[in-house]
C-alpha cells in the first residue's frame, strides 16, 4: 500500500485494503493478547505477599488475558476457505401470506442489527416488499471481514410462534422462513460461466404496493440454464451495475452448489456419526407467546431473552453452533 502509485487502480487498491482487513482481524487481538502475557511475565517475579494492590491488578489482567485467548480459541472455528469472506444473504417468506411476511422482515432486520453490531455493512440487491407488511423476500450483501464465516449458521429455516398483531381475534400463529447465506466470491476464483449458458432478463423495479422504483429498464434477473440457478439485482443505480451485481450472486450461489455437492459425496463416502445439517431443515425456533424462549434445534442452545435475540443478539448461537461443528 505505501507504493508510489497504489491508488492509481481503485479496484485493486480496495481488494487489497480488504484483505489486509481480514488480516488484522487474525493478527492484531494476537498481539494484544501475547503483549498482555509478557506484562504479566515481567510483574510476577516482583510480586511480593504484601503488595495487595498490585496483586489484584495481577489478577484482573489475568482474568482478561483467558477471555482474549478464549476469544482467540474460539476464532480458530472460523478455518474455512472462505469462512473469511463477506456473506450474500437471503431472507424467504414462507406460507401464510402477511404473517410470514411480517416474520421475514423481522429475521432481516434482526441479521443487520447483528451485523452494525459487529462494523459490517449492509447491502441490499434485491428485495420484494409484502403486499400489507413485511418483505416476501430480500437479498442483500453484508460486508465484513469473517461475515460469511459467522452467519452460514443460519442457513435453514426458522419458525416463530407468537399472537398475530394481523389477527382481530387474537390468535397463535406460527409462521416460517427460510435463510441462505453463501460466501461472497472474488472475481478471480475458477468459476467458468460461459455466456451461452445465460438467459438475462431486465425489467423494472418494484418498490412497497407495486410503485416503481425507477422509469428505466434497469433490474437484472440472470438465469444459469444447465443448473436452473436465478440470480436478480434491483437495487443498484444502472443496468450494468445490477447485471454485475447479478453476476457476482449467481457466481457465489454456483460455488456454493459445487461445494455442497463435495460435502455429500465425502458424507456419501465415509459416513458422518453427526447429524448432518442441511439447507431446508428447521433449525431454530423463536416462541413469543404463551412464554419467551428461543431454542436452536441443532444445538439445544436456548435462551429466554428472545428480545434480545430479536435485537440482534446471536453471538451465543452462533458459537454454539461452530462448536457443535468442529466436534
């Protein structure tokens, strides 16, 4: 970065700062934590049993340091290829009209809470609103380093039981929706598409009760023909940029099926004693009424503060999660 010249290729000067993010991450709690432990190495021969103040000072740096290496351990889980990435994620109403539209928009906003918590950006490509309330679905990119690493834990279906703020009568309800996360892929990784094997559709943009978003022709719907995957981007400011968009889900969704397709053929091969997770399964249940609790149903992890959950609180399951994994 500090060569004459850097900036001159902006795209390649921000790959590069983005790496080098996604380096600091790794690196720079490891050198506050091993700085932390040659402190206390220096101290320790000093210390004497009358010294009291500095003893507890002692202590309360130690009590730090094991929570920065536990921090640090717990990162190791974080060792996929892409693990590191950025993560393209796809929030899907299910069955039940305006409920589970209302659902599908409180899991997307509960995933951006999760998200400016933690310093990533929220993206949105394309998203189709409720006719009354909600989003029937949203794709959107979240930028960060490790995003794709921490949220493919939420790839699955999630349900949630609650009394319908919809229903005049006051009923339970139980509603679902579906949530895929793949790896936001560079440009440069060996994923031939050849143009043949494209049908590109473009058409207006639609906002909330069928406005237009624009009065041009810029949307995007791209069609892989051979796999029948659909990639679509609305929300960029021209054509080309939602086409490019477009082209970098549908690359990622492609990636992703392949590697899918490796994971079920080792399972195929040598067998899994593990319960194997898998796209489509419910994996989490969100129940608000007649008590407070969430429950992942992979991990057994649960907790009352559904809340806070809702709010964005999902460090807890997520490493329960990775942990359940790695086992």
């Amino acid at each position: 970065m500090s060569q004459a010249g850097f900036w001159d290729n902006g795209e390649q000067a921000t790959k590069v700062v983005k790496e080098l993010k996604s380096y600091k991450v790794i690196v720079e709690p490891w050198d506050l934590a091993h700085r932390k432990y040659q402190e206390l190495q220096e101290i320790l021969p000093l210390l004497k049993p009358e010294d009291k103040d500095l003893a507890l000072e002692v202590e309360r740096s130690l009590v730090t340091l094991t929570a920065q290496l536990e921090e640090l351990e717990f990162k190791t889980l974080l060792g996929g290829k892409l693990d590191k990435n950025s993560a393209i994620i796809s929030v899907n109403a299910g069955a039940g009209g305006t409920e589970s539209c209302d659902w599908a928009g409180m899991l997307f906003r509960m995933y951006s809470r999760f998200a400016q918590s933690r310093g990533w950006e929220v993206k949105t490509l394309d998203i189709l609103p409720g006719e009354e309330a909600g989003i029937k679905n949203i794709t959107a990119l979240i930028e960060g380093p490790y995003a794709y690493g921490y949220l493919k834990a939420e790839r699955g279906v999630h349900r949630l039981v609650r009394i319908s703020p919809f229903d005049a009568a006051k009923r339970r309800h139980t509603s679902f929706a579906s949530i895929d996360v793949i790896p936001e892929v560079d440009d440069d990784l060996d994923i031939a598409i050849e143009e043949k094997d494209l049908r590109i559709d473009v058409y207006r943009s639609k906002g909330a009760g069928g406005q237009s978003v624009n009065t041009t022709d810029s949307a995007v719907r791209i069609t892989h023909i051979p796999t029948g995957i659909v990639a679509q981007c609305q929300n960029e400011r021209s054509q080309h940029q939602n086409k490019q968009s477009a082209l970098k889900i549908l690359k990622a969704r492609l990636y992703e099926q392949e590697r899918q397709k490796q994971d079920d053929e080792f399972l195929k091969q040598f067998g899994s004693e593990k319960k194997k997770i898998e796209w489509g399964s419910q994996i989490r249940s969100y129940v608000l009424h007649p008590y407070n609790l969430v429950k992942d149903h992979r991990t057994d992890f649960e907790t009352g503060d559904a809340e806070g959950v809702l709010d964005g609180a999902l460090d807890e399951f997520i490493e329960a999660f990775l942990k359940f994994s790695a086992g």
